[in-house]
C-alpha cells in the first residue's frame, strides 16, 4: 500500500487495543496503544499510554503527534 500510494517517505501511525489490532501496529512505524489495551497489544505497541480508550485516546495521540513534529 505503501509504495503503490506513494508514500514511501511518510511515517505510519497505528492505534489499537484488541487481538484484531496487532498486525496493523506490528506493520505501523509507531505502534500505540491505551492503558486497556490487551497484554498481546501491550508486547507489541512500541508506546503503551497511561490512559484508556474511555479517555479519548485518539485526541491524546493527534496531540502527542502534532506535538513531537512541530518540534522540527
């Protein structure tokens, strides 16, 4: 997908917290999960968050991303 689309220099973000997720975060650059995630996700994410998927997460990790990029 990656090469077909073009975007062999953008870097791939995955968040998930079920069995289900694990290949999609094993394939991302980064890896994320929440704090509720399965102990299968949790050995697999490269960032394991302090919050749960209740505490909306995505919102934390769009925050956490636009903040490491604007520090470049």
């Amino acid at each position: 997908m990656r090469e077909s689309c073009g975007f062999d220099d953008y870097t791939f973000v995955a968040v998930g917290d079920y069995n289900n997720d694990i290949e999609m975060i094993k394939y991302a650059d980064v890896g994320i999960c929440p704090s509720n995630a399965t102990d299968d996700v949790k050995n697999t994410a490269d960032i394991v968050l302090d919050i749960s998927c209740e505490d909306d997460v995505i919102a934390h990790v769009i925050d956490y991303i636009f903040k490491i990029t604007s520090e470049y």
